[in-house]
C-alpha cells in the first residue's frame, strides 16, 4: 500500500462517509482477563462517542510507511490454509457478528499483547465503494469494487488523577475522581489490504505506534510471519555498519555527508507527492562514501557489512536508518543537537594532540540565556 491509498481509506473513517454499523470492543485488564466484551452500534452512539470510536481506528491508519505502518505479505499456502489467515478471514467474512469467532480472536490477541495497564481491543467492519478514478484523479460515479475489510486498534485504557474540574449542571467547580480514559492506540491492523486500489488478501498492513520491536509478539501470532526488523533498529544497525566498517575513515565528514545526501533524498522524494514509499539500496550509500575518498578495502567491508545486516539486494527505507530532522553530536557528557541545515558548521579536528569538536559561531551565541562576547585572544583559566 501507498500513502494516496492509506489516505483514501483514512477519508472514509468520517460519521458522514463510513459504512460501519456497529465497533466491536474487547476491555482486558492489566493481568490479562477480560472485564468484559460490547458490541456498540455507531447509529445509537452520540455524535461525540462515534467520532471517538472512529478516530481511534483512523490512528491505526497513521504514522510512517515503513517506521509505524509495517506491510505484511502471507505466504501462498497460509491464504491456502493456516489458522492465522483462516481466523482473520473468517471475522471479515462475518462481518465480526459471530461472537465465538471474535472471542478466538480477543483470546489470541491477549496471549501476546501485555501492557501495564489495562487496554481495549477495538474491531470495526467497513465497506468501501471504490470509485473509479480517471487520470487526472477525478472520482466518477461508478465504482469498481466493494472493498470489505476489517480494521483493529489496541489501545491502552489509563486511569486520569484526581483534580479540581468544572460541573456545567451546577456551574460550579467540584473534585473529582480519577476516571478510566481510552488512550491512542499502540497497536492495531488492517486486513486485507488495498493494494492498487483493489483488495488484496496476501497482505495486511500492521500499525505499531513505537518503532522498536514491542510490536514482535503481536505480529509473530496474530500472522505467524516474518517480522521486518524496527526502524530503530534499523537506524541502529545501519550506524553500527558505518563505524565499524569504516573505522579509523569513519569522520565527522563522511558521517555529515551520508546525513546530508539521504536527508536531500528524502525531501525531495517528499516535494515531487510520489505515493509510494522511497527505498534505497546499498549502491546509494557506497557511491556517497566514493565521493567522501573512503578507500575501497572499507568500502568492501560497509557492503559485506550492510548485506549480513539487511540482506543483499535488499532495498531500506532512509527514514529508518537516518534522522533527517535531527543531527546529534554526543560525549559521554555532552550533547549537542544541530539543525540538520546547520551541520556544516560542526567540525572536528586534532590540536596539540587533543581531540576537539570546533562549532563556528557565526551569529550571537547564549551561555544560559546570557549573550556572550568573542575576544581576539581569550583564555580561561579553571
């Protein structure tokens, strides 16, 4: 799936364009037991609790393609016959109005999701009228498929502290209680997909709002597949590659360089609207150490390196192995974050044998929000 067609699905999560007559909803508490199960129907809900039940299916839509929206594919013979699909098929096919199937599924869902607290499961069935769509974009009347799908969202459910708040029968102001609120989702899904504008059973799409690997349990189970490695731990692995196949070449240059080019990449992957997401392969990255002058026994060790990690010929998103928002340069005890449009004016460089990080200051500089003045010649005695 694309971002134009995440985005068509997301538009169709409104009270005045969806096609869900009833969310289906699981309340687990923080040992693992069910407290108990509903089945709330959208046109009995006040406008506020449907909007409410709708935006936290939408938020298992959002994120990042590749960071918090994880493509899943099925194998030819799970679609055939496997539990995990068999189970997911089944509650679209129903339209999540068979209470024992759903139960299989909240029993499932609860063997590998474990919060701290408790949490919501939350299940809608939703069907789409897929317009036909001319070249332009432009949406005709006539659709070319019904798309039945089914979307799910877990969401952890916190206890608010007791406080001071306003009663409007009584216009006055009284304490009250801590109450039990619906937090975002943490986890959720989305199945089949809406590949190519049209249902596609081989794949789902995975929704985990952290990107490290807490959404492993909840992917190994409910679709027994391979999980894709976390963008963080992407972003680990891809920085542990360059240290250490780079060593003693591995400077604040080439590090500055690599940031700049994948950042320059991604923005304007970003300005030309393309749907789908940007992927880059090792090559991308080798030819941007050639031109930093990596000598070529490094750059064999950064391409036997990077393919032991992430597979040859295997294709990354840079959003997952750089921050293009930040540039950090960090000391044991120091941190110093740089705006990435500022990273050149960060260097490095030897002195009488002592390493130094030299940051050209070319506007005012504060020290604890006092400005402070340069001398031609300054020494500090400590």
């Amino acid at each position: 799936m694309n971002e134009k067609e995440i985005a068509e699905l997301r538009r169709q999560l409104r009270p005045d364009r969806n096609n869900i007559t009833r969310v289906y909803g699981c309340y687990v508490n923080e040992n693992r037991s069910i407290v108990s199960t509903f089945s709330q129907s959208l046109g009995l809900a006040t406008q506020e609790e449907a909007e409410a039940y709708l935006n936290l299916l939408k938020k298992s839509l959002s994120g990042t393609l590749g960071k918090n929206l994880v493509d899943i594919a099925f194998s030819n013979q799970q679609v055939l016959d496997s539990e995990e699909h068999g189970l997911l098929m089944k509650l679209r096919e129903t339209r999540l109005e068979d209470s024992d199937i759903l139960q299989s599924f909240y029993d499932k869902v609860i063997s590998c999701v474990s919060f701290e607290e408790n949490y919501l499961i939350l299940l809608a069935h939703n069907s789409y009228d897929v317009p036909y769509k001319a070249k332009d974009d432009v949406e005709l009347e006539d659709s070319s498929e019904v798309y039945s799908h089914i979307i799910c969202s877990i969401a952890p459910v916190k206890k608010t502290k007791p406080g001071l708040g306003y009663d409007y029968n009584e216009q006055q102001f009284h304490t009250f209680a801590g109450d039990w609120l619906v937090s975002p989702p943490q986890l959720g899904f989305l199945f089949p997909a809406f590949d190519d504008r049209s249902t596609n059973l081989y794949n789902a799409l995975c929704y985990t709002k952290n990107t490290d690997d807490t959404a492993t349990p909840f992917i190994e189970t409910i679709f027994h597949t391979d999980v894709p490695k976390p963008a963080a731990e992407q972003k680990s692995s891809f920085e542990a590659v360059l240290s250490n196949s780079l060593e003693e070449e591995c400077s604040m240059e080439v590090v500055q360089a690599v940031h700049e080019q994948l950042s320059n990449l991604i923005d304007m992957h970003k300005e030309s609207k393309v749907p789908e997401p940007l992927m880059i392969h090792r090559e991308i990255v080798e030819d941007i150490l050639d031109e930093c002058g990596v000598s070529e026994p490094h750059r064999e060790a950064f391409r036997e390196q990077f393919d032991a990690e992430f597979g040859a010929n295997q294709a990354v998103s840079p959003k997952n192995i750089i921050d293009n928002q930040h540039f950090d340069v960090k000391l044991p005890e120091i941190t110093i974050k740089v705006k990435p449009e500022a990273r050149d004016l960060v260097q490095t460089k030897i002195i009488d044998g002592m390493k130094y990080i030299l940051i050209r200051a070319e506007d005012s500089v504060e020290v604890n929000g006092v400005s402070i003045q340069f001398e031609q010649s300054e020494e500090c005695l400590v």
